[in-house]
C-alpha cells in the first residue's frame, strides 16, 4: 500500500482504470455468455436479468463519465456535472404537477440557480455556493411564484420545485467540488476523492440489492420498498466499508478515516435511495424518466440519485473533520 501511495497521480489513475474496465469487460463478457443460454427462465429469473443489466449499463456510463471528468480537469468536469444536474432536473419536473404560473420559477431554477450554483462551484466559493440554494433559491422561488398571482396548490407546487433544485442541483453539485478541495500534499489529486465516493456508494448499493433479493427480509417501510431491509441495508454499509478501506491509498486518508468517511458516504447514499423511491411512489411512477414521461434523460435520476444525497454529506464532512478552508 506504501508503494502505491507513492506512485504520481498519473500511474495511480491509469492502475485503477485498468482494474476498473478490466472488471467490466469481464464481467460484461460473463453477462452476454449467460444470455446465449436458451433455457427458459423463471418470470424472476428474467427480472433479475433485466435489472443486472440496467446495473451493468449504468456503471459503464458512470465510469466512461469518471473518465470523461478526469481527462477533462475541474473546469470540464464542473461542466459535465452541470448537465448531468439540467437532465436530471428536467426529468425530475416533468412528472411533478406544475402550472402555468409555476413558469417563472421553473426559468429561475433553471437558467439562474442551476447556472450560478456551478459557477461557485467552478470558483471554489464554497461558503456561498453552500448556502445560495437552501437559503436564497428557497426564499425566491416562492417570490417569484406569488408574483405569477395563482394561490392554487401554492404550497405544494413550490415545494416539489424546491425539492427538485435541491436534489438535482444542490447535492450533485458537491460532486465536482470534491476535486476542489485542497488537502496539503494531496494537490491536484481530487478526482480521486470523487473516485472513492462513487466506488463505496456504488458498491454499497449494489450489495444492499443483491442481499435483499438473497435474504430473508422483514421491510422497514413495505409501501415504499418492498427490498429495504435492515440487514441488507448493514450488509451494504460492509461492503462500501471494505471497499473504502481498501481505496484509502487513493486519498488523502488513513484507512480508518477511510472506512468511517465510506461508511457516512454509503449510509447517505442508501437512505437517499430509499427518499428517492418514495417519490417515484408519490408520482405514480416505477422509473424517472419511464416511457409516459416526455423527459429525453430516460432514468438518469434512477441512477444518480444516491450520489445526489452523498456527495453533499460527503463534502461537508471530509471540509468539516479535515477544517479545509475553514
């Protein structure tokens, strides 16, 4: 581990891509040998599959996404993350009640708020860009809506929107800022801290969802998730556990830092999954983005909706424990 703690950024980036797409091209080439088998599976079995595979295409997006980061520096990467926040947005508002008087609000969020929150980002001004959307974006957005004269649903309809910018704006946001942040003898290495938190919480996931199809599970909110139990929910918090530690050569870390710093990242992660379901239930949908919906971003919440509740408590933990431009 010593060893490769020493390594320069270059040689750590391009060893852990090669494990990364290395494992996916084996693990693909596994899928597709499964699927020549012409047995006939089980209605179970075959919706297993499915959703294996819409695992599997997510996590190569996701990785050819981390590579596009990497390649591109904070600048391209803050700028990626500000479309990926557009898409998710627009997905997110296109199956939520709105009005003709919620228009404003709506050019507000997108074409103000979205904009300016990267543009802090981009200029590390972390203190603003901390509070500008929970604090102003949340006191103007029901300003502007009360101008357009409609009380109807009032406040129901500026608290789907608030929800929205703080979700699809607010907390993916904090992902790019994490290759901003500037630990001492740790310059120009954030991507990897943007690395490890995609990693421990996407492997946290993923084993919560194995487990709970594996397991026998007593669901903690059955009309929300059928497939949220605790000891599956525990079982996922190991694994990102494990996996953290066994990334902390990559970040500025100890192993224990890393292992308690994974296991906040996942446990975000997770519990913001199971919010993010609880929407889909409220809107009467199985999928963001589900082939009713008119948004082109087909399930692109579905898949970075946990990175959207961790990237938040991870930034802010690591800025507050390690008193980073405090």
């Amino acid at each position: 581990m010593k060893a490769l703690r020493l390594m320069n950024a270059g040689d750590q980036i391009a060893l852990l891509f090669l494990i990364l797409f290395g494992l996916l091209v084996l693990i693909t080439a596994a899928g597709f040998f499964y699927s020549l088998r012409s047995t006939e599976r089980s209605e179970a079995a075959e919706n297993n599959w499915r959703q294996f595979r819409r695992d599997l295409n997510a996590t190569w997006v996701g990785s050819l996404l981390f590579w596009a980061a990497w390649v591109s520096g904070p600048l391209g990467a803050t700028l990626l993350f500000g479309v990926l926040s557009f898409l998710a947005l627009r997905e997110f508002i296109t199956l939520m009640h709105t009005r003709r008087a919620d228009h404003r609000s709506l050019i507000l969020a997108f074409f103000v708020l979205l904009p300016l929150q990267y543009a802090l980002v981009g200029n590390r001004h972390f203190d603003v860009f901390s509070v500008l959307i929970p604090v102003y974006g949340f006191l103007a957005i029901p300003v502007v809506s009360a101008l357009a004269d409609d009380p109807q649903r009032f406040l129901e309809r500026n608290a789907k929107i608030q929800w929205g910018i703080m979700v699809c704006v607010y907390g993916l946001s904090h992902a790019p800022a994490l290759l901003l942040l500037d630990f001492r003898g740790y310059e120009g290495r954030g991507p990897f801290l943007l690395f490890f938190l995609v990693m421990v919480v996407g492997v946290g996931q993923i084993v919560q969802e194995v487990a709970s199809r594996s397991l026998r599970r007593r669901p903690l909110a059955r009309r929300i998730s059928r497939s949220f139990s605790l000891r599956a929910w525990w079982l996922g918090l190991l694994a990102a556990a494990v996996t953290g530690t066994l990334l902390y050569w990559i970040t500025p870390f100890k192993a224990g830092q890393a292992l308690v710093m994974a296991v906040i990242a996942a446990a975000a992660g997770t519990m913001g999954g199971l919010v993010m379901k609880a929407l889909k239930r409220d809107a009467g949908v199985v999928y963001w983005g589900n082939r009713s919906s008119i948004t082109g971003a087909v399930g692109l919440l579905d898949r970075i909706a946990v990175l959207c509740f961790a990237a938040p408590v991870f930034f802010h933990s690591v800025r507050w424990y390690f008193k980073l431009d405090l």
